[in-house]
C-alpha cells in the first residue's frame, strides 16, 4: 500500500504459518497474526510503533 506522500508499507504472509510480516516505510519491521493488529502497528507511525501490549 501507498500513502498520498510516497510512503510504502509491505505486508508479506511467512508460508505455512499464520504470521504476517509488516515492513514500515521507516525500515522498521514488526511480525503478526492478526491483520489488524499488523495495520493499527503500521499506522501508529511516527509515534515509535508502539502499541499496548506490544512486544516488539
């Protein structure tokens, strides 16, 4: 996905596992199961990525 200022995310599928494996457009990178909690870590930026309960 794009954003409106050239920003590119990637999310990529780890074969034969449930794992989404997310790329933000800084370089930062953050692994999970559930699309949304991929999305909701990928637009948090720039506050650091960090959400509640994150591990990463």
């Amino acid at each position: 996905m794009s954003g409106r200022t050239g920003e590119i995310y990637r999310i990529a599928w780890l074969p034969g596992t449930d794992v989404l494996h997310g790329t933000c457009h800084c370089g930062a990178e953050h692994t999970a199961e559930d699309p949304v909690a991929m999305w909701d870590w990928m637009l948090a930026h720039p506050r650091g990525h960090d959400l509640p309960g994150d591990g990463s």
